[in-house]
C-alpha cells in the first residue's frame, strides 16, 4: 500500500456531450494522507467537483473517465465494478453535499435515512441501527436525538439538515471524508458551526476530508494542503502557507488579489481576474489560464506548461517557473 | 383532524347541492319532456302522465319537491323505465359497471407505472421512444376504435373471445383492455415525467452515495416521491371509470351505468338524469377525500388543514 490514502495520477476525464466531447478534467493529479485536510479550490466548472466525484464512482452521465489512475485506501478505483464500488461508497469514503435543503429525501424520518445506511454496511439490527443513529446525532450536535429520528427533514433548519448529512456520512466511520462546498447554502454563523463541527470531528474520528469550496478563508482556517484547480488542471499544489504566502501561478495570486482584507489600513480596490473562464468544449493549446494571465508569454498560448517543483510538497504549472528554472540551471 | 373532515363534508354537501340545482335547471331548459317522444299520445293522457309525476307544476315548485325529496334519499321513480326507482336501478347498474372499471383501474396502475418508470429510466433511448410512442397513441386514439380493433383481432379473427355480453371471465378481458388502454397511457406519461424530475434530485444522488443498490434506491427513494402526481389523477379517475363508459358499453353490450348517463338524456328522464349526476358527484367528491388522504400518507410534508 502506497503512503498515500488517496493517489490520483494524471487523471483525464470527458463528458461525451452532443456537442461535442467537454474535457472536464486534463491529467489531474492530487494525493492526500490519511488524516489530512486537502482543499481544492477554483472557479465554477474548473473540475473541483468532478475530480471528487469520480472518487467514488458517482461520475454523472455522460462522463467517463478516460485515463490515469485513481488509488484509494489500497483499492484502484478505475478497476472497481459498480457493485465493488457500492461497498465503499457510505462506508469508507462519504460526501456531503452543497445543499442540505434538497440532500435529505422529504418523505422518510431522519431516522430511517441515517439507519439506512448503518443497515446497509455493517452487521448491525434495527435496534443497534437506531442506537448508533442517535450516537450520530449526538455528536453531530443535534440535541434531543430521540426526537429527532421520528422527524422529517422539512421539520428541520437548513444547518440541522446539514448535521444529519454529515451524521449519515460518518454512519460507518469513513477514511475519507468529501465535503462538496458544504457551507455555500447556509447563512453565514451556520457556516461557521458547520466547519467548526468538521474540523472538530475530524480530530475526534482522524478521518481524512477533501474540502472543495471557492471559498478561500474556508481554506485557509481549515486544510493541510491545497489544490489550486483552472479549467480541469491542478495549476497549482502546496501547503496552505505555501498557497497563501508563496503562491507561484498567477491564478492563484489573481484569486489572492480577490479577498478583501480586513486588516488593512487604506482601502485599496480589489483587483478582479478579467476576462472569461475557458469554453471547455475546446481548450486552448497551450496554458488554459493564457489568455487571463498578465504575465502571458508567447510560449503560454503555444503549449502546456509543465510542472515545477518549488519544493516537495510545493509544486505548479506555469512557464514562467519554467524560465526561472531554466535560467538557475543556466547560471550553475 | 375533526376539524378537516367536517370542513370536507360541509364542502361535500354545498357541492353537490350545486351540482343539483344546475343540473336541475339546465335539464328543465332542454326543449321536450319525457313523454314527448312517444308516439299517438293523445293530450289528454299526456296532460295525465304530467300530472302524475308533478310535469304540469312550475318549475321553481318541481325543483322545492325533487330537491326535498332528495335530502330525505328519495330520488324517485324513473319516467321512462315503468316501475324502477332511480335508486334501484343505480343500485343494479352501478356494480357491473364498478367491476369492469375497477378492473381497469387495476390494469392501468400495474402496466402505468411501470412502464413509465422503464421510459425515464432508459431516457432518450430506443425502449423510451417506444414506450412514448404507445403513450401517445393510447391517449390519441378514442375508445370506441380500440374497441372496434379488439373485436375484429380477437373476436371475429381470432375467435378467442366473445364479444358480447358478460357471463363468464373471458366476456371481461375486451371491456376491461378497451377501458384501461387511455388511462394506462396517461398513467405511463405522468409516471415518466415525474420519475425524470425525482431521478434529478439531490437525494437520489445522496442515496447512491450512500451505496444503494440502482433498484434500492429506485423502489424505495424515487417511487414513493414520484407517485404523487399519479395518486391525484387517478382519484377522479376511479370515479369516472367505476361508473362505466358509454361507449364500451354500447359496444359490448354491457349492461352497465355509463348507459344511463347518456340514455337518460336522450330520453328526457328527468329523474334518472338527476340521479346518476348526483351519484357520480358524490363520488367524484369522495375520490378528492381519498387522494387527500393518500397524499398524507405518502408525503409527510403535506398537512391536511
């Protein structure tokens, strides 16, 4: 088993649309450690969510993976039959989702859908099942769990919907965590409840989570490393200091550029990334962020650049890193 | 919960005082009378047939008698069919009709829905076209030439069935098939669209995150979301269907309620008019309470107030 409990390699995913084939994901490569905290961050339609859903199999029709390889807790997911693929999903890796207010099914209790997945992956009977679920409810923070199983979702607030999502993806005490932009439907002291709940899960249960949000103070307050994703590419990987005080892609300085800062003494304006996010329907050749960047060389609209290491964790897509390379090289 | 269901009666009960009193009105405006159609009836046994059954009255006093008459569950004799009370004859008709149509209903639900569900299931592919295609004709096509179809296929061709008549099981299969074929096809496309909306919601995606099996997670979290729209149609539906159709009827030669609805009118038979109009009211009415009803039991989000 590799030292890493996710191992994604240059992973190339398309959706086969009638229009023609949508390159959503172009050689992704992201790892993760057990217990750590990966963000993955960038604009609408840069991949984030696609990358994560792949790793568990829910690929929406007509995407289909096409390339790379994608390792998980020892199984290698690109192989896996769906039926292989069930006994994961909800047991060892778990998602929850962007909107808690449409994630629950309306006409069952929260009780029959945390037990049903208790049910589902472990040897447990109905009477256990229901225990653990108030266990569940419990640690999420739902007061009165008794209650709380007979009651229906649309009896609950948006955040409580949210707690009873992250009680069923913790139902079998998963490796892996997805948290798909879990806090964007919820108003803003939820939001923070929320994350403080995961991060505080996470200490308490040492279950690795992959964090996609665009919300960069998320980010920073919570994960280990950090992905930088532009138009179905890692343009940049690192640590979160790394990300935050050394970026080195110009994507991610253009979205550094973006947050307002509160500590500041003089206002300044926030400087805006211009132009458009890349018709995915057909790439550009050379670096997706080209056309955007301020620094655009001619080689940038030519070919792609490739990876840089800044140091072991730290590492971009960029040719201007290429060049600085080039020229250390040069000069020893 | 007491509150409802009083509320519901008291709707019930002003309905069908409405349903009445227009369709009594509207019945007196229709040119002719029930014994105008006889032939050599002299004016003076016309003048006594009248007065018999209270004709020779205005019709604001006829309407205060009918309507009197009715609370108390007397809704009178039949005019044209001597000696039959409109009760009895509801009473005989109505049962062979309610086999035939509950029949159908049963037919209907249990070919509907499922294949509804292969359609959005197998959206946009050979198996939905076709399915969509029979739908479609199945509404389109009216009864009477499903029935004319049936009988030349099955019973003049073939000779499998009997096409006339209703003594033993096999008189059923024709009727039954003819009177299921609308409302299959209309229970098929209602269940495909609205299985297409449930198939796209969050939490069909959460139940495969949570490693549902594709059948698990179609039986027991999109059916019971998906079935609504399908329980509100097939309320009313159930009334209609119960209390026969016209057409197959006359086909068959059934001798059943939908008969009466259209005879009654050609023949001017007051009374019966009013008798089946306000029995499939009622029923109508009754189906609401039930789909309402149902509706609870299916969606929790639904309150009855």
């Amino acid at each position: 088993m590799s030292e890493y409990l996710v191992n994604i390699q240059n992973e190339r995913l398309s959706f086969f649309t009638p229009a023609g084939e949508v390159k959503a994901l172009n050689d992704v490569s992201l790892h993760l450690k057990e217990g750590e905290v990966l963000g993955i961050v960038g604009e609408s339609g840069s991949g984030k969510s696609v990358t994560a859903y792949s790793l568990m199999g829910l690929t929406a029709y007509p995407g289909r993976l096409i390339g790379g390889t994608l390792d998980f807790n020892g199984h290698r997911i690109n192989d896996m039959t769906e039926k292989q693929m069930r006994k994961i999903r909800g047991n060892e890796v778990s998602i929850i989702f962007q909107d808690p207010m449409t994630s629950l099914n309306p006409v069952y209790t929260i009780g029959n859908q945390i037990c049903e997945v208790i049910l589902l992956h472990t040897n447990k009977n109905r009477a256990q099942a229901k225990e653990r679920a108030k266990e569940l409810l419990t640690l999420v923070g739902i007061n009165e769990p008794e209650k709380r199983l007979k009651q229906y979702p649309h009896e609950l607030s948006g955040g409580m919907r949210q707690r009873v999502m992250i009680a069923i993806a913790l139902a079998c005490e998963p490796k892996l965590l997805i948290a798909d932009e879990p806090t964007t439907a919820l108003d803003v002291t939820i939001q923070a409840q929320i994350l403080e709940l995961m991060m505080d899960l996470k200490e308490k249960l040492g279950m690795a989570i992959i964090m996609i949000t665009h919300d960069l103070g998320v980010v920073a307050s919570m994960c280990d490393r950090i992905a930088v994703m532009y138009a179905g590419k890692v343009v940049e990987y690192g640590s979160t200091d790394d990300i935050f005080y050394n970026p080195k892609h110009e994507y991610t300085r253009g979205l550094l550029r973006s947050i307002p800062k509160l500590n500041e003494k003089e206002h300044k304006k926030l400087v805006p990334i211009e132009g458009t996010p890349v018709d995915m329907l057909n790439p550009p050749k050379g670096c997706p962020f080209a056309p955007r960047c301020g620094s655009c060389m001619k080689i940038c609209l030519r070919e792609m650049p490739a990876y840089t290491d800044i140091s072991d964790v730290h590492y971009s897509a960029c040719w201007l890193l290429q060049k600085e390379e080039f020229e250390k090289g040069g000069n020893a | 919960m007491l509150k409802y269901i009083v509320k519901r009666v008291a709707f019930a009960l002003l309905t069908l005082f409405l349903v009445a009193t227009m369709t009594f009105f509207l019945m007196n405006m229709v040119p002719g009378g029930p014994f105008s159609a006889e032939k050599a009836v002299s004016q003076a046994a016309m003048d006594a047939l009248n007065e018999k059954y209270g004709l020779d009255q205005p019709v604001s006093v006829q309407y205060k008698n009918y309507m009197l008459k009715a609370i108390q569950g007397d809704l009178g004799v039949s005019l044209r069919q001597r000696g039959r009370t409109v009760s009895s004859i509801i009473a005989t008709k109505f049962p062979v009709s309610a086999r035939i149509g509950g029949m159908a209903i049963v037919v209907a639900l249990a070919i509907g829905i499922p294949l509804g569900c292969l359609a959005a299931l197998n959206r946009g592919k050979a198996l939905d076209n076709i399915i969509i295609v029979i739908a479609t004709c199945g509404i389109a096509v009216p009864s009477f030439v499903i029935c004319t179809i049936l009988m030349y296929i099955f019973g003049y061709n073939l000779g499998w069935l009997p096409v006339v008549g209703l003594t033993s099981w096999k008189h059923y299969i024709m009727p039954v098939v003819a009177l299921a074929f609308y409302p299959t096809a209309y229970i098929a496309r209602l269940m495909r669209s609205s299985m297409l909306d449930v198939l796209g919601q969050d939490y069909m995606r959460t139940a495969r995150a949570k490693g549902l099996s594709q059948s698990k997670s179609l039986f027991k979290h999109a059916l019971r979301n998906a079935v609504l729209p399908v329980v509100t149609y097939v309320g009313p539906m159930v009334a209609y269907t119960m209390t026969g159709s016209f057409v197959v009827e006359k086909i068959f030669t059934i001798p059943g309620l939908g008969g009466e609805f259209v005879g009654s009118i050609l023949n001017r038979d007051y009374t019966i008019i009013m008798g089946t109009t306000i029995f499939l009211a009622a029923l109508v009415i009754f189906m609401n309470v039930v789909v309402d009803l149902v509706y609870k039991l299916v969606d929790p989000r639904i309150q009855l107030k």
